[in-house]
C-alpha cells in the first residue's frame, strides 16, 4: 500500500484540530475526513467517523494494524508540517493538494 497523494483540505490555528486531510492510496481510493489532532502526548491522527445513537463515535475506515497506522499517521503528519511551512499565515483556509 502506498500513498499516492495528500491533501491538506484546511489548517485550522484554534481548538485541538489541527487539519482536515484527504488521502490516496495507490491511485485508486481516497479517504476524505482524516483529522490532524493536538493532543496531550502530541499530534496524532484521527480517521474520519460517524457519531453513534448511543453517543459514541465509531471509525468508517481505519488502518487495521499498528504498522499501518504509524505508516499513515507518518505520512500524514510530514506533509502537515510541510503545508505550515509553506502556508504559515493563513490558517482556516483550504489548501492545495501536496505531491509526494
């Protein structure tokens, strides 16, 4: 599985999320919603989900092995930082797609 494309879709500067991020695996399937989240130990990931009647949240797609995830959340995390670097003063705003 390779990433083929990240889309930084909006950087936000208030609130512990930190982006909104579409992703492309292997040019064939795209997984929108993937939020880049400030939490105690750090930024991590959170895949995109819907909210439960009984209240909790539950993953509409996810990674199903930590190798995985850390893969993605890698990925993922280094082009967010690479999007701040080249767009620090607009936050809150859609942005471009980002080439791997």
């Amino acid at each position: 599985m390779n990433i083929t494309d990240i889309r930084i879709r909006q950087l936000y500067e208030e609130g512990k999320m930190r982006a909104r991020v579409s992703i492309t695996i292997d040019d064939a399937f795209v997984i929108h919603e993937i939020k880049v989240i400030e939490g105690e130990n750090g930024l991590f990931i959170a895949m995109p989900s819907r909210k439960l009647p009984d209240g909790e949240f539950k993953d509409i797609a996810h990674p199903i092995n930590k190798e995985t995830r850390a893969y993605l959340q890698d990925k993922i995390l280094e082009a967010y930082f690479e999007e701040l670097n080249r767009n620090p003063q607009n936050p809150d705003e859609e942005t471009g797609p980002f080439d791997i």
